[in-house]
C-alpha cells in the first residue's frame, strides 16, 4: 500500500478544526483521507479529487466504510468550483493538497514517469490528455525543449540536454524512458547522488501536465471557498511547486484585509524516521494557510 507521507504533520494541521466539508486535491490511494476521516467523524461530506483513474479505484475501495460520505471525482484540483458547485457547496473546513508523482505512478513502468524503469515514454496523470513525454521529447522546437529543461527542470546543464536529443531524433525517435535515461547519462554530468535524467524527466513531467499553471490556478481557487478558520495544507516535492506555494500564501497573508494567516513561518520538513523509512519523502516540504476573522 502506498505510504502517504507526512501523515502525523497533516493529521496535527487538521485537529483542532471541527469539519463538515473536506476537499482532498489529490487523493492519490486515499492514505491521508482514510486517516482524516477516522479522526474526524462530524465530516459529512468528503470531496476526494484525482486526475489519475487508477488511484481513484484504488481510493474507493480503502475509503469503503466511509462510502455515503465520499464523493471521488476525477480532475484536477484546480476545477475545484465545479465540484463543489455539483454538490451545492459553498465552503469548506479543510483541504489538502499532495503533489508530485506518487510511487504508485513511479513503480508502474507502462505509466513513463520513472527512468529507472524502461516504459513508454508517457508520463500522463491523466490519461484523457493528448500530449504525451514521447511526443514533446521528438517533435517540440530545439528553443521549446530548452525553455522545459532549464525553466521547469532546472538543470543546469540543459544545453546539453537539448543537443544530444535534437542530434539523437534527426537518425531515430526516442520512444522509451530507457532510451532517454541512457542518452541524458552520456552528456548531463552526475552531481552527486543525483542521476542525470533527474531534472530532464521532472521538466517532461510538468511540461506534460501543466503542473505549475494548474497549482496556481487551484490555490486560488481552493483559498475562495475557505470558511472561517479553514485551513488548506500543501505539500510539495520540489523548489518549483514550493516557491509557487510559499509566495502565494505569502501574499494573501499580506493583504491588508488580514484575510489570511501562515500556520507555520517555515514549512515542516519530514521527521528524521519517516525519511529513513521513506527515503521519497526526503524532498516534502508542508505549507499551510487559514482564514483569519475579519
């Protein structure tokens, strides 16, 4: 079963709220909402989001004794209005957002997110969206793949990157994630621990799901339909989506309204155990906001 990471730091961030509505951004195998659901039985309704089918199969049936409360929905969080407005809802007490890929997607090759495993080089959340890794990999421009590499995967070493791949497709297109990892391994130099395809699949990745422009999209949208002392948590993977969240609360907590306030000045990190027994939830950073009174 696929560990939710931060699970203490999010059932904390929720626990002293008494909530009626719960709105799950990404509800993934349903690891944080089996554990907000047992803590909290005053919620009555639980709007569980996720693009990706799979895990919302996978989310029905752990979330099963809490059936006539949960309602999954398959998108992205930042189509939140329309949930709630199917449900007739106004605001919410409490949401959550998890981002990044989850093992599950990581650990199935045919799904292209990992290079350690060789797959079609896919990489959609959602697999009613057209484009495709493979597709922006062999035939986006040479100026289009070094805005990817450098701006969404800060690679320092994107020229590189771009070349090797414009030279490689001219002779035969690049179809598998094997293919890709192999040839970023030849001219992106090893930084450490970090392998050379790293940054090059994360740039793809967000590339192919509009991450970046849908976070933006959905803090604004989600932050709207906070009641009264409604907390929303983020927890994000890496410095992109980080510095999108922190920025975002950071500004809505300046306003001079005081329409919002930071839980935490800092983000919580994982604890020095979970990131043992989870070496993925080393990167996690944890952000949260609330609606102060007015």
């Amino acid at each position: 079963m696929h560990e939710p990471v931060l699970l203490k730091e999010v059932e904390q961030l929720f626990a002293p709220l008494e909530m009626k509505v719960f709105f799950d951004g990404t509800i993934g195998a349903g690891g944080h909402a089996e554990r907000i659901l047992e803590k909290h039985g005053e919620i009555e309704l639980y709007i569980g989001c996720d693009v990706d089918p799979k895990a919302l199969d996978i989310a029905e049936k752990r979330l099963a004794p809490w059936r006539k409360k949960v309602h999954l929905v398959q998108g992205n969080f930042a189509e939140v209005e329309s949930f709630l407005a199917k449900d007739k809802v106004h605001s919410i007490e409490g949401a959550l957002l998890d981002l990044g890929v989850s093992s599950m997607q990581l650990d199935t090759p045919e799904r292209g997110f990992s290079f350690q495993r060789s797959g079609r080089l896919d990489m959609r959340m959602n697999p009613k969206i057209n484009v495709t890794a493979e597709e922006i990999v062999n035939s986006y421009s040479e100026k289009e793949l070094a805005r990817i590499f450098r701006d969404f995967g800060e690679e320092p070493q994107w020229r590189k990157a771009v070349r090797a791949i414009i030279e490689t497709r001219r002779k035969k297109p690049i179809h598998t994630t094997q293919e890709l990892s192999l040839l970023l391994e030849k001219v992106v130099k090893r930084r450490g621990k970090i392998h050379p395809a790293t940054r090059i699949f994360q740039a793809l990745r967000i590339e192919v799901n509009q991450e970046l422009d849908l976070l933006r999209v959905g803090l604004e949208n989600i932050t709207k339909h906070l009641s009264v002392h409604g907390r929303l948590g983020v927890i994000s993977f890496h410095s992109l989506e980080d510095r999108i969240v922190k920025h975002s609360f950071r500004a809505m907590a300046k306003k001079e309204n005081g329409a919002f306030d930071l839980v935490w000045k800092k983000p919580l990190p994982p604890s020095r155990e979970e990131m043992r027994k989870n070496p993925r939830s080393r990167s996690a950073k944890f952000r949260a906001i609330e609606r102060a009174e007015i």
